[in-house]
C-alpha cells in the first residue's frame, strides 16, 4: 500500500472538442497521481517522495513511470483520465462533496455527513 496525503482534485480530465463516445478512458491511480505531484509539483528527488509514500525508491520509480506514461498516452491519444483509488492508504480520511466538489477531511469535532462548504449530506468517502 502507498501512502498518499491527499486525493487529487479532481475526478477526470477530459479533452475539449473531440467526441469521447468510442474513445477509451485512462486510470490515473490516487498514487500515481501522488507520485507525480511529488516529483514535479513539489519538485522532490525520488529518495525524498519514496520516504514521504513509505514505498522503496525502486518502488516509487515505477509508479512515477506508470504515471507519466499514462498522462502522455491521454494527450496523444485524446483520452479522458480518471482517477481512481488503486493501492493507496490516505494520510487521513477524506470526503468529496458530490454537490459542490470540495474535498475535506473531517475533524474530530465537526459532524460527520455535511459538507464543510455547502452544507450538503451528498458526500461520498474516498478511503475505499
């Protein structure tokens, strides 16, 4: 299991233009996704994001390759990406709200069921 701090923001990407009714989707998994905003948004040596994912070097290599590989495919091929939970363990528990789209975690003392935003009971857990 890969540790992953916090769950993409989003749910898919789609290319603009293009009629996505025969074209596949591509899966970008939660750690893949991590592994990438590790090492290019966050600008961390591998060393640094394996530590920081509790996965060896090696390891996290891979899932940084699979990611990337995955990413250009959807931009060459026009191809939706998904993200989807895969062999990830969130640093915390996370929610979405499926009425405004935040993502949160909640805290002890908030009630569980209401989106911190706008308050809705439509929320969906993202720590499968």
């Amino acid at each position: 299991m890969r540790k992953v701090v916090e769950p993409p923001h989003f749910k898919e990407y789609r290319p603009v233009g293009i009629n996505l009714k025969r074209r596949q989707s591509i899966d970008l998994f939660y750690e893949e996704y991590e592994a990438l905003k590790l090492a290019d948004y966050d600008l961390l040596n591998h060393k640094e994001a394996s530590e920081l994912m509790g996965v060896s070097r090696p390891t996290f290599a891979r899932i940084y390759e699979s990611a990337r590989r995955k990413i250009a495919r959807a931009l060459v091929e026009t191809q939706t990406i998904k993200t989807v939970f895969g062999n990830a363990v969130m640093d915390k528990e996370w929610y979405m709200c499926n009425n405004c789209h935040a993502r949160f975690n909640i805290p002890n003392k908030i009630i569980q069921g209401d989106c911190p935003v706008c308050r809705s009971e439509n929320i969906e857990h993202l720590n499968k």
